[in-house]
C-alpha cells in the first residue's frame, strides 16, 4: 500500500523555483548573488591592511610575539598574505583557499596578539577592538565559503 504524500513529506519540500534554479543557494533572503561588488568591499580592509604591513613595518614588527622572531619577516608574510587574499577574492579565483587563509591568519593574531594584549591595562582596549574586528572578518571569509560553494572556477 502507498504512503499519502503528507506522510512521506519532510518539513520543508523545495519549491519548483529553488529546484530548477542551481544559484539560488548562493543567494540570500533578497535573491542577490554573490558577486563582484560584494567580494570587492570585503577584500578591501585585507588590501588596506596588508599595504600597512609594508608601509609600517616597524610600527608592525612591535606587536609580533617576541618567541617568533624575526619581525619584519612575519610582518612581511602576513602583509604579502593579505594582498594575495584580497586579490584572490576579488578576481573570483582560489576564493576557497584564499578564505581560509585569512581566516586561519587572522585566528592566529586573535590567539597570540589581541588575547596576550587585552591582560595589559595599557592595551586591553585596543585589543579587544581588534580582536572583534578580526573575530568578524574571519566569521566573514568562513561565509564566504559558504557563498561561494563547490564552484570550480573558486577553488
């Protein structure tokens, strides 16, 4: 004997509209996809502050974790990371990898800059600040993998 179709319908059934559009899971609540405006004003601060990396290496090399060593070089590194990030994302190419890069950079600066910054009175706030803004920005290249999905053109 058949099911009635209520019995065997899950909670949410895809519309036809859903079905026969394959973007539609890149795009939001609005229909608006994941495009070029939207990637561009996100790689912008990682443009704005891997330049920084360069223009102010000094000023930078102060706040790299003395056990590291070398500063200038991870100053560097880092600065070279992000510029190669905002690019990637902006083209549209290796967003995937790109992503998680700076993701995984910027849980790196949370852990071993702004946490060991917010336990001095001097620099707790500034730490914090910069903690949430990196918190945020790498919440944001994870949803950005999201977005983009399994896209060859991306990966």
């Amino acid at each position: 004997m058949m099911a009635k179709l209520s019995e065997t319908t899950p909670a949410f059934t895809p519309t036809p509209a859903i079905i026969d559009d394959p973007d539609r899971a890149r795009r939001g609540a609005l229909g608006v996809t994941t495009g070029p405006v939207a990637r561009t004003l996100f790689a912008i601060p990682f443009l704005v502050f891997g330049l920084n990396h360069f223009l102010m290496t000094k000023q930078m090399a102060a706040l790299v974790p003395e056990w590291l060593g070398a500063p200038s070089f991870w100053v560097y590194l880092t600065g070279a990371a992000m510029i190669a990030g905002a690019i990637a994302i902006v083209t549209g190419r290796f967003i995937i990898p790109a992503a998680i890069g700076l993701a995984s950079m910027l849980a790196v600066f949370i852990l071993t800059i702004h946490i060991p910054g917010m336990m001095h009175e001097q620099t707790m706030q500034l730490s914090m600040i910069s903690a949430l803004k990196d918190f945020a920005l790498g919440a944001a290249a994870l949803m950005t993998i999201r977005a983009v999905g399994h896209d060859p053109t991306s990966a």
